[in-house]
C-alpha cells in the first residue's frame, strides 16, 4: 500500500500544469523560490506550495545557502 501511495504522489505531480513549468525551470540549474516564481509566472506562496508537493514526490530537492533554500 506505501508503494501506490508514492506512486501517486508521483504521479500528481506531474499533473499540474504550473508545476511542469517549475520542472522545466529546474532543469537548467538551482534556483531560489524567487526566482522560480518569476521564471514561471507564479506568486511565491503558490510556488513554494507546488515545491513542497515536488519533494514530497521525490522529484525536487531543497538545498539550504545561507538564508535561502534551492531547488
């Protein structure tokens, strides 16, 4: 049942549209929050939700440089 359930969460993932442009951002390089959500035309606080749900998935990781995280 843990499986499927990664699976999904896997899989919700990529089901958003505003998260495969955070995926196509991240492809390049790291980036902090801010400049994710100027790349993909999104407010921070909906940025940072739509992170958290790609590392919960496994897809995203966050990095701690100074006071800032990347991803």
């Amino acid at each position: 049942m843990e499986n499927y359930i990664e699976e999904q969460n896997f899989f919700k993932a990529f089901a958003d549209a505003s998260r495969l442009k955070i995926i196509e951002v991240l492809s390049l390089e790291c980036k902090s929050v801010n400049e994710i959500a100027r790349l993909a035309g999104l407010s921070q606080p909906l940025t940072s939700h739509h992170l958290k749900v790609l590392t919960k998935a496994g897809i995203a990781r966050a990095e701690s440089r100074a006071s800032f995280n990347y991803y």
